[in-house]
C-alpha cells in the first residue's frame, strides 16, 4: 500500500513489522508447500526446526509489547480513516488478531503446537493399524487444551464460538446450527427421493486412465481457466491444496489415481482456492489483508470452479470432447450420460469423495460432535460409537471399522476443531454468489461453452477475491450479494440440478 | 550437538540463538534452491521482499549485543573446552563471524546488499547487448564498497586480504600470489608443449543428444555416486548450483544442451558439492559449523568427482557402455578415443567451458585485475582493454567482444569480489587429497570399474566432510594431508595425465 504524505508516523512504523510478519507467514508457507512436494523424506526433522523457529518469530512479531504500544499511539489516525481503506482496513484486522494472540499465554500455545505436531503421526498409525486406541489420548488432550484455549477469552454465547471464530471470524455456533438444521431439512427429503429413484450409470467412470492423459486434460482445463506458468504452477502430492507464496506465485497440488477422474475435479477444486489468491488487490500485497477472507469463503470459491462450472453442463460441451479424445473408452458414452454420472448421489464413508448433496451430513455430523467432546458431553472414549450411529441416522451407512469412520480425517490430530463447518458454509456461499453471477452475466453458460471464463474471474476478482481480508465475512457477502449467509440458494440449486438428473 | 550436565547456561543461551540465526540461514537457501528451479517468474517482487527480511533478521540475530554479552560470559567455559570440542569449534566460529560482523555499520551492509541485487540486472542487460558502457557504473560502484568495506577493519598485509577472507577464511592475498605464480610457472610449458602436439579427436562429442539420455546416464552416474532419492533430488535451472536445506536434503541443479554432454560433467561436479554438505557430521545439525570449511576446500570436492572421478579412465570403463547404450553414436568411438577427446585442452574465451589446465588462466587473469581494480592502479574503464590483453597473454586468444570477454561473469556484478581464486584453490586442493586418498586406498580404480565409490565417499567423510566448518582450511588441510595448500601435486597430476594423452 503507498501511503500519503503526512500519514501517521506509528503507522509507518507499524505497517514496516506488520510487513516483516506477513513476508515470515509467506515463507512459512513457502516451506510447507516444499516440505509436500519437493522435499527429500530426509530433510523432515531440519524442517520442523525451520517452521518452528518462523513461527516463533512471527508470532512474536505480531503480539509484541511493540505492536501493542503502536497500536495505541496510531488510534487518533485510524479514526480518521474512512472504514473503506486499505489503512483503517489492516488496522481493523490487527487489532483482532492482536486482541486474540495477546490472551493466549506463551505455554499454551506453545504446547497447541506441540500437541498438533505429536498427533499427527499417531493419527497416521493409528488409522494405519485402524486402531482407535491409539488415537484415544491425542484426541483427548486436544480437546482438554481446546477447553483451556477457550478459557484464555471473555465468555461468549457458546464456548465453541471461540474454536468457529479462528476460522470463520465472527461467526457464531447458534447461526451455523441454524444454517445446517435447515440444510437437514432441505436436503433429507431430498435425498430420500434421490434414492428412491432409478441411477444414472456411472459404471464407465471406472477403469484405467492412464496418468499422462489426465493432466493432458488438466492442463487444457486450467488453461481455458486461467492459469498460466507465469504465475501458477502445479505439483503432486499426497493430500492436495492450494497455496500462495505471493500475489503472482500461485501453487496448486494435486494427487492422480489411475483408477478414477478423481484428480480432474479436485484440480478445479484447487483452482478455485488459487485464483482467489491470485486476484487478491495488488495493493494488499506484503500486508496480512493480501489473502482469502475466511476458510469459509475460500471454499466458495473452490466449490464454485469444481461444482457449479466443473460439473456443469455447458462446461462439458466444450471439454468433454477432449475427455473422449484423451480417454478413447469414452467414445460411446453420450456427453448427457457422463454429466448425470459425474452428479450421482451416493451415500458412502468418505467425505473426501461424498457427492454434493451428502457431503453436508459427513461435515454436520463432526459439527455435532465437535461440540459435544469440547462441552464434555460426549466423552472421547465413546466418539467412535457416537460417529457410527449418525452415519447410520444421516446416510443410512454401517461403518466397517474406525479407518475409514472417525480416523478418516487428520483434523482433530492436527487440533484443528471449528475447522470443518466451513465446507459446508463454502457450499452456501458458492451458489448465494452463483445467484448473482448469473443475474449478472446472462451469457456465461455460452461463454463456458466456448471455454472462455474471463467474465466469471473478473465478477469474482471485482466482488470478492481484490478485497482479501479487508472485510468480515458477513460484511463481505452483504457487499457481494446484498444479505447474510443462507441456505436456500444452495438447496435450490441442488433440487433443481438433480430434479432433472433424476426426474424428480 | 547434545551439551552435558552442568554445562554453562550462557553457552546455553548462545546456542539456541545460534540455532535460530543458522534455521534462518538455511531458510533463506531454500528460498534461494526454490526461486531458480520452482518459482513461477511471477513471484519476483514477493520473493526479494521475503529474502530481504530473513537476510535482515539473520544478521540481526548474529550481532546483536546480546550475542556480544553471551560471548563475554561464555569466554571461561569456552577456555575450559578441548580445542577439537563441538563446542569450543562453535565458539571460535561465532567469535570470528560475530568480530568481523560488528564492524561493518548497518548502513553500509544494506548498500552492500542493494547494490548486489541492483547489480545483476543491469548486468544481465550489458551482457546481452555487449554494452559495457551500461556496467561500467555498477563495477565502479561495487569496487568502491569494497574499499569502505576494507576500510571497516584493522590493516591487513594488504587491502584484498579482507575480500579474501570472506570466501576463504584466513587466506592471505600474498599466499594465493605465490601458488598462483608457481602454477603459471608450471602450466605455461605445459600448456605450449600440449598445443604444439596433435590434439585427440573430439568431433564426437558434439552432435544432438537428447535430454531424455543424457538424464538417464546422470541417474546412473548419481546412484553408482550414492545418490538415494531419500536425501537428495535433482532439477534443472539457468545457471547450475548445490545446495542444502538440511544434511539429509541435499539439492543439486543442474543445465542440459542438447548439442553437447557437458551436463554430464557438471552434475558430477555438484555431486561433489551436495556430497559434502550430506556428509556433515549430524552432531553438528542445527548449529553454523553445519557447512563447507571455505570455497576452496568446497570447490576441492566438486572438481574431484567431476575431474578426478569423472575425467578419468577407471571411471569411463564402467560408465562407456552405458553411455555407448544411451547414445549410439558412440558405438564406432573406441573408449580410449573417448577418454582422449573430454580431457583435450583447448584455450577458449569462456571460464566454465574451460579445460583443466586452461582454467587456471581465466582465475589467475581475474585475480590480477580484482587487486588493480580495489587499489585503483586500474580504472574500471580501462578494464575491458586489461582483460583483453590478458587474454592475450596467458591464452593467446583474441576477445572478440565483451559479452564473452569481461561479462561473461555475474561475480562483480553481484559484489562477490575475492571469491574466483577459490576455484582454482579448489583444483589444488583436489589433488593433495587425491595423492592421500590414492595412497591410503590402492584398489580405488579397481572400485571405480566396478561402479563402487563407498571406500572414497567414506575416506572424505572421515577425513573431510564430517568436520564441516570445525576448522579453518589450513587446520583441516593440516589434518587430512599433514601440511599446508600446495600445488605440486596437481601440477604432477596434469603433466602426467596430459604426457600420457598427448605422448609429451
């Protein structure tokens, strides 16, 4: 950001360490991108000394007696700003994040991060071995230090609004409650109906694609999206995300199976998150506001290009001849046969591979139950009973064994509890701007048509992605769409789509 | 390294600084690995901002009076310590690079730093359109920082001693002079005799190599080497480079023509570099001594593998055939024929083209002007016309125009005045070793046609590698080959190896 002649002394000088922390947060995600795709196994236990080190100091940056001090002296300046600007903006966010890292004490943290590091390779074990025992005590201690985090805060309605906030800032436990109790009722009836009905086949989605062709595919997509080597690039790894180690510099990953398409969609996915990144305001860049607005908003914008472009009709007119040329056993299967296949509803065990509709009872469901281990109604010995009986009462599934129930995730070992009701708000918020984006662009299905997709980046660059952090979520969605978060959009498109899918 | 029971808490406290400043250290050699092999072009101005701040927060942890208070408390403990300790190394390190840091005022190490990055381009520039016109500002810049660099500390025998102790700690200009004299004395015979002879055939090695090949011989070469993908990787950049983000991550890089093999050589080269850096003792992780003694003694490695190791015939017994499989031009060229043509010495215009007797002459050339260019003697506009008959003096060769004369080089460019000399530093040192090495392992070319290169790799490891920085050059020369740098051996090995080539 430039700054105007006469501007605030303690600002520049605040502006200059708030600069120091966001190039140390860049270069810690720098290293965790290198560190799941081009680091030699060897370098681990070097690597966990550099991440730990950036990230002592760039916490220290950040909740300084220095950062205090200066936020102090710069009061009378913010309070001249207009609420709009980029300045008043980042002082906005500073004072949040101050405010919250100044409550939490040196040790806590210190062993949150602990704990995080040491549960995730007993997670990997235990879920190997698919052995809950193992597993028992990380998540235990996760939540007992969850409940000593919360304590570090003035009480609020909830005591899991705090855990919701770090990923969602501002949203509350009762909003979100209400939002998925009407996903609940929207969608059970539906998917009732939805499996009562006849399937659409779906048996030539499984096979052998040979890997070469399927980044062929990938690459002719992400092209007609808009990534180009000047600014993006694309590695594989295990568990793929997106990630930034600047505006320009943009980093998807990405994990191929031979024996599916899997990876094309979850490509888009990826794109999704990384053009949010990309489009984020130049004039942001070096400050903390230069990235998305919360997990929730990021994942309407990867579920946008995978879902609402990525399984769309008028996408696949333009690229499923070059699916059938790139995959010859797709020669006899109709563009109209593979469209209704890639949008079969099927309840299954994994999250990771659930269709739109019961992707949102896999997320309410942890949602549930995170919050009854944080009050300590439901204790952790018993989690695994627990999750079993509402797979059951949600999708109507018997989970064989705790590997691919309660052990499938890596979240409560990596202590990230309040983490996973953002995908679901992603869902809401992807078709609440799909309502508008289409009231806006009258054309676009013809534009994906023709494989072109700048419109769709430049309504998105304009109304969402250049703002980055500046605004809350909700002050971002009311600026984007006009209101709060909600779910109808979402459940009418998903009567809709698969009203015609499956004749409903 | 693990500190005993009632060891001093100031040393305590000093080492985890020092850790925190060498974690930073290796950070930034990450960033740097990542930025020529991975980073989208985009990704510039974000990177130079991030690597700015870890150069200014690694400084910063080195000198600060904090460090200067430490090393004070720690002297009695430090006194106590065996000479050879982890411990008392460290500390003579840090004592050495903390005294010559302080010295240097902050301002004029940023200038130092900005005149470096602004430097490189406008080189690349003058270099691409032969305009030496363009470069002339920054040499005359650069060589002027130098001089208030020099100025910084106490009289040295000469001014260039302080230059050259930054890349080859306490090595004297004086010194260098009289090696490199007695080279010239002994190569310049050499050198006519070999050119009045019949050069070997060499029209063979040029022609159109595929990339896909010549990767596949490197891979061979590596793993015969030792290279495992658990601890090493490979990638290709502009300008070729080793580097190490742990001792178990060693990372090389490396260049491919398709019209000639010389990637084949420079990846042995780097090899020698990456295995010197993996074979540090792990003792020593986490802490500065973590590296090569000086550039010399690093360069001592690279030139091994890629002259001692890869030019020779014991070598090429194992590898032809794979080379002749790879390559089928070379099913009619006789192995000797081959070894004859990647040993012929040929004068030519360009350093890192150059032969092994030949080099020498580009070093010895550079090191001259460097000290004109410090003491003034020469103005950097009449550099150009200086390198020219210098060229024409030791090479006979006529410089056609500055782009592959005084350009050819981005080291003055980028400040780093003092360090050519370590190349042929390296050269020398390569083959005291050798002599040793020859000596204590009679059936090392027995190993070689076998594809075995343990016993060498063990053999500097014990005596080499795992030291990494404990000593300073002349102390670890002292140890592996009981005396001082001395260029006798290789002298000896060149007129042997080229008598017996050329028949002299």
């Amino acid at each position: 950001m430039a700054v105007a002649e006469g501007v605030d002394r303690a600002f520049e000088e605040l502006r200059a360490r708030i600069a120091q922390y966001w190039d140390l947060a860049k270069v810690q995600m720098i290293l965790f991108w290198d560190q799941r795709t081009m680091m030699p196994p060897g370098g681990a236990a070097d690597r966990a000394e550099q991440l730990a080190t950036l990230a002592r100091l760039t916490h220290e940056t950040l909740v300084s007696d220095e950062t205090g001090r200066l936020l102090e002296e710069v009061r009378p300046f913010g309070e001249s700003l207009e609420y709009d600007s980029d300045h008043a903006s980042l002082l906005r966010w500073l004072r949040r994040e101050y405010g919250k890292a100044v409550r939490v004490p040196v040790e806590l943290r210190a062993e949150l991060s602990r704990a995080a590091a040491q549960g995730l390779p007993v997670w990997e074990r235990a879920r190997r071995e698919s052995d809950f025992g193992l597993f028992l005590p990380v998540l235990r201690h996760n939540f007992e230090l969850r409940r000593q985090y919360v304590a570090c805060f003035e009480p609020a309605e909830e005591d899991y609004d705090h855990l919701l906030d770090d990923f969602e800032p501002g949203m509350r436990t009762s909003e979100v409650r209400a939002i998925f109790d009407r996903l609940k009722e929207g969608l059970q009836p539906l998917l009732r109906e939805v499996l009562d009905s006849e399937p659409p086949d779906d048996s030539f989605l499984h096979g052998t694609f040979p890997l070469a062709a399927q980044q062929e595919l990938e690459r002719r997509v992400l092209a007609g999206f808009g990534f180009t080597p000047e600014s993006w690039r694309i590695d594989e790894t295990v568990h793929p995300f997106a990630s930034s180690a600047g505006i320009a510099d943009i980093r998807l990953t990405t994990h191929h199976r031979e024996h599916d398409l899997h990876s094309v969609f979850a490509t888009m996915h990826e794109f999704g998150h990384g053009l949010y990144e990309r489009q984020v305001g130049p004039e942001l860049a070096r400050t903390p506001l230069a990235r998305g607005c919360s997990l929730g908003v990021h994942e309407s914008q990867s579920r946008m290009w995978e879902n609402l472009v990525g399984r769309s009709l008028p996408f696949w007119r333009r690229f499923y001849p070059d699916l059938q040329e790139l995959f010859p056993s797709f020669g006899s299967v109709g563009l109209d046969a593979f469209y209704r296949a890639i949008n079969r509803i099927r309840p299954s065990l994994i999250r990771i591979d659930a269709d739109e509709v019961t992707y949102n009872f896999h997320i309410i469901l942890r949602f549930e139950l995170e919050q009854e281990l944080l009050s300590g109604a439901l204790d952790p010995a018993d989690a695994p009973e627990a999750w079993d009986a509402k797979m059951q009462e949600y999708l109507g599934i018997d989970v064989p064994d705790v590997a691919d129930g309660i052990l499938q995730d890596m979240h409560w070992a990596g202590g990230n509890v309040g983490y996973f009701s953002t995908y679901s708000l992603g869902n809401i918020v992807s078709c609440q701007l799909w309502e508008r984006i289409r009231a806006d662009l009258p054309g676009l299905d013809d534009e994906f048509e023709r494989g072109e997709f700048g419109s769709l980046r430049d309504w998105l660059a304009k109304h969402v992605h250049r703002h980055g952090r500046k605004y809350m979520p909700t002050e971002l969605l009311e600026r984007a769409v006009g209101g709060p978060i909600d779910p109808e959009p979402y459940l009418a498109y998903l009567r809709r789509k698969l009203g015609s899918i499956y004749g409903l």
